[in-house]
C-alpha cells in the first residue's frame, strides 16, 4: 500500500442517508462527457488510453482531472456531500473501505457479469484484488495496479559483508543483519542499518501475515490481532529494533524514505512495486545496486495484496459510459501501459512486463518476484471501519517498537477497542 494514510475524518458524514450527489456529465443532447478522477500524477498510464479511447466511442467525452494522491478521500467525501462526484476514478478500494459500505461506489457486476473484454476475472487479477472489491456479491472495481510487499536490498552491501544470498527467513534477517549494521566511522553509533521499517500497520503486516496471524475474525465480527501468532510476529518486529538493534524506525518526521535510501542509512526494507519508480526517480545513482528478493518467511511467506482499481460512482448519469472507460482501460495494451508507472494488476501485461530487465535493478526481474507473491496476499478487511481500526492499529505497532514493551498487553487493549467499535 501507498505510504500515506488517507484523511478520512470527513467520512462522519450523513452517507448512510443517501448520496445526493451528481456527477459532471451533463444529460443534454450530444456526446455523453464522463470524467475520470487520477491519482497517478503528472505522469499517468491514463494519458495515452484517454485519446485512444475517444477516437474508438467519438460519442463519449473524457476529462482526465489529476489529484495529488494524498488528497482523493477528502474529495470523494465532500464530493459526496457537497454535490460533485467524478464517473470515474483510480482509487484505492481497500485503502478506505467504508466508501464502499456506504455506496458511493457503483455496482459494476451487472456490466462485468463476472467478466473483462471476455475473460474471467479470477483467472486476470490477484484473488485477493478480486476477494477486496466483492462486497455481498456486489462488484465495485476492477483492479488497476497491485501493491504486495517484498523485500528490497543492496547487493554491494550484502558483498560487503560477506553475505551471498539476500535472507529468506526471520532468523536469516537477524544473523545476516547483524553482519550488515554498522558503525562505519567509529564513533560508537551505528551509521548503517540493516533494515528499515515504518511503524505502521502496513510494514507490521507481511510478519503478522507469516507467522499465521490475521486482523479480524474471518465473519469481521471481533479482532485477532492478539492472538498468540500475531502477539509473536510484533515481538519479532519490535526486537528487530530494540532486542537485535539492527533496524532503523522510519517515522512521519522522518520525511520520505527515499531520504534514507539515498543517505545509505540501511541495507534492506520490504515495500511495494511502486515503490521501483520512486526509486528510479529519486535516487538514480543508485542504479544497478538494488535487487529485490521474497518477502520474509517464517511459518509461510508473509505479505498484503493492496493497489489501485477503477470505480465508477452510484451518482454518476453515465454509469454505462464508464463501464466502457473501465473496460477499455483493462485491455492488455492499455493494461501494460501501467508497467511503465507500477505494477499491472491485469496478470498478463504483468507477466509481460516481468520478462524484461530492470537496469536499475542489475537487469534482474524484479517486477516477477512481485508478481510471484501478488498471487498469494490477502487483503486488509472491507468493514465500514477500518480505517479507525489502521489507525488503532498504527498507534500499537508504534507503541510496542518506541516503548520496547511486551506487546500483549498492548494488543489486547487495540483488540478491545475495535471490538466495540464494530459491536456498533
């Protein structure tokens, strides 16, 4: 998932009671004119399918509206309120689920009829993309992009210190990490790390994830962040810091962590596809250091599936208009199209683009080792209110790591708090 937390202290608003919103599409006479929300920035897959598809339905007109990514939920909250929704936009389903549970999103299964441009969904997206954006049998996205974690590492460094092979497990991370932290100019005070992680639900997750652990009850009904497995995997992360001291904790003040990547401060993180093209885009002197590796196993291999999806609005006068935008997007040329910013989330255009050489990763394949692992992550619950619970949840991670307490009681507390928040 992104590295930025969506603002959601608007969704206290009256959604449950209706959305009175209309779209920006206007009914009279003429072509039908949608308008796509797009988060991807100054440089979007977007641009390039937009003209296309114009020119293919001459009878549907296409607005692309850039947003900065940090500020989408706001808007689709006072959107929502104040009158002004898009017909579509790339948006993060499980990001900020309880815009689903309340329906500002469409239904888009009566048009997909379990389908894409002919193809059966579960067979061209992640399941767990898939699993995320069905609510009560309902369809409110199709998948864009995919976001699941694996594990980043400097190959120079690794040599460095003698070690071959990137770890594999939690226990390799601790005795190869050891070999990689550092203090280099030998005032006591340790200049390289072998790992870096923020402390948040999100980083927290692929440990949780590999020793067994879950968020919630399968029915979503009571917390099982305390459970004995995930009590064990935050212990793990917070020795990482604390206990091992080989772990760098990379905090909001902290600024970007691409800061930290091209200071050199660590060796290892674990994070997203997307976050290659920061990568490329920040720190290009580092090219050809950086490979990427599975994420950590220790019962299993542990990760989330997250990413970005096209909706349509429940508002929107041009529902099937949109669908067509959807549906034109998710072609497989459009789809790859994607590769070029992150990760498809359309299967094949990723496994296309996974035969190609990163050079900035060595000529390695990374995009193939996140499309390996893409197969196998779950998503984060799609309760109205999860993102109360992240918040929960961030609050803990962060408190067991900073306070170097045993984490039970901690988690036990956050448990108890989300179990009332979803008894109401």
């Amino acid at each position: 998932m992104r590295n930025a937390r969506p603002v959601c202290a608007a969704l206290c608003f009256g959604l449950a009671l209706g959305l009175t919103a209309c779209s920006y599409g206007s009914t009279s006479d003429g072509p039908a004119q949608i308008t796509v929300w797009d988060v991807y920035g100054a440089s979007s897959p977007l641009d390039k399918v937009v003209p296309e598809f114009e020119q293919q339905h001459p009878n549907i007109d296409v607005e692309l509206v850039k947003l900065p990514f940090d500020n989408l939920y706001d808007k689709l909250a006072v959107g929502a309120t104040g009158g002004t929704l898009p017909d579509v936009a790339t948006v993060g389903l499980l990001w900020a689920p309880q815009y689903t549970q309340l329906g500002i999103y469409a239904d888009l299964s009566p048009y997909a009829e379990g389908e894409i441009n002919g193809e059966p969904l579960e067979d061209v997206y992640p399941p767990g993309m898939i699993e995320g954006a069905i609510v009560d049998g309902s369809l409110y996205g199709i998948p864009y992009d995919f976001d699941a974690y694996s594990l980043y590492y400097r190959e120079d460094m690794l040599a460095e210190a003698g070690i071959d092979e990137p770890p594999q497990t939690w226990e390799e991370l601790v005795t190869k990490g050891k070999e990689l932290t550092k203090d280099t100019n030998g005032d006591g005070k340790v200049d390289q790390y072998a790992f870096m992680s923020q402390l948040n639900w999100e980083h927290w997750e692929p440990f949780l994830r590999a020793n067994g652990g879950d968020f919630l009850s399968e029915d979503n009904t009571q917390a099982t962040f305390n459970s004995p497995e995930a009590v064990e995997s935050l212990q793990f992360f917070s020795d990482l810091f604390n206990r091992h001291e080989i772990a760098l904790a990379w905090t909001e003040g902290m600024g970007d962590p691409t800061k930290g990547i091209k200071a050199e401060d660590f060796a290892m993180f674990m994070n997203g596809p997307f976050m290659m093209g920061q990568m490329r885009e920040s720190v290009p002197e580092q090219e050809g250091a950086w490979r990427v590796s599975s994420p950590l196993k220790h019962k299993t291999l542990g990760t989330h599936i997250g990413g970005t999806y096209l909706s349509a609005f429940a508002t929107s006068d041009y529902e099937e208009e949109a669908w067509k935008f959807i549906e034109f997007a998710s072609r497989k040329e459009n789809a790859a199209i994607v590769a070029e910013e992150a990760a498809p989330a359309y299967l094949p255009a990723a496994e296309e683009s996974s035969q190609e050489p990163d050079e900035y990763f060595g000529g390695t394949q990374p995009m193939q080792t996140f499309l390996d692992i893409s197969k196998t992550g779950d998503p984060n619950p799609t309760v109205e209110k999860w993102q109360q619970i992240a918040d929960i949840l961030d609050d803990a991670v962060e408190e067991a790591v900073v306070t170097n307490n045993p984490p039970k009681p901690i988690l036990d507390e956050a448990a108890s708090e989300v179990d009332q928040l979803l008894s109401k």
